[in-house]
C-alpha cells in the first residue's frame, strides 16, 4: 500500500515519527489513545502493525501492556524482531499472539523460540510449502501451529492445492 498510495506512506512515517524516541509509558499512552479512538468498541481483534514491526523494546512493552489492560481482547502481531521477543517472551500477555516470520536476520532463533511461525509464500514456485495457508489471519490471532502466507499480488490464483 505505501508503494501504491503516497498519502499512505505519509500516514505511516508520520506515525512512526510520533513514536520513535518515546519512554514505555508515553508509548502506551500514545497507542492506548489510538485504540480508544475506535469508534465501535464491539471489536474483539486488534492486528497489531499492517505495516512495520517492533523496533525496540520499549515498544513491544507497551503493546503488551495496552493488551493486559484489555483481557477480554485479542492482540495479535507478526514480527521479524526475533531478538527483540526473546528478551520479552516471557512478558507477553495471553491474549496477544505474536506470529515469528521467516525470511529475517535472525531466523535461527525460530527454532530456538519455538512459538507459531509463518512462511511466506509464492503460488507456483517451486519450493512452494506444504504448510496450511492463512486467507484471513485467523491462523495468527488463533494459533493451530505453522502457516504460510501468500505474498501479495503475486500468484493469486487458487491455493488450495498447496495445503498438504
């Protein structure tokens, strides 16, 4: 979406702009105001990053923190910060999600995490998984275990047949 709509890009820089350089508890007032902002409190699932990831460790803090002062909500977020989460594993609340993405710096320590891990996909290529493939984000935000993912706007045709 950034590459496709500038306002977009704008958005999300001017967004991470208001955040970087922030203590834990100025983050967690800055993404509390935005959750609170939500018009339709009937929500029951909050994806955390559409776009971005954890950058440091404050910041995953306050997610959790904004996530324990909501128990009876879902948090869920993919994340390539794998040195990040494993200084805060044992911090992260119930009812937040966090999905390892493969294709990182540190993807060794997967393994070593051992928590749901997605793999990004292309339909059609040769190497394609054998993993089930999440539609929805259903497998993130109720974990069964390892998933793909398609990368989008590429080979959208039907899935199902990689799904072993």
């Amino acid at each position: 979406a950034e590459a496709a709509f500038t306002s977009t890009r704008r958005q999300r820089w001017r967004n991470f702009e208001k955040l970087k350089n922030k203590t834990r508890p100025q983050l967690r007032e800055l993404i509390s105001a935005s959750i609170n902002a939500v018009k339709d409190s009937s929500w029951d699932k909050c994806r955390v990053h559409v776009s971005g990831d954890f950058f440091n460790i404050p910041y995953m803090q306050a997610w959790f923190d904004c996530a324990r002062a909501r128990p009876n909500k879902i948090f869920y977020a993919y994340t390539k910060s794998l040195k990040i989460f494993q200084k805060l594993e044992a911090e992260k609340p119930s009812n937040f999600h966090i999905t390892l993405s493969e294709g990182g710096k540190y993807d060794d320590l997967i393994q070593v995490l051992n928590p749901t891990h997605a793999k990004v996909t292309v339909i059609g290529r040769k190497d394609t998984t054998t993993l089930p493939i999440d539609h929805d984000d259903s497998h993130a935000y109720k974990p069964q275990g390892n998933f793909a993912l398609v990368i989008h706007g590429v080979g959208t045709e039907k899935v199902e047949h990689l799904v072993g």
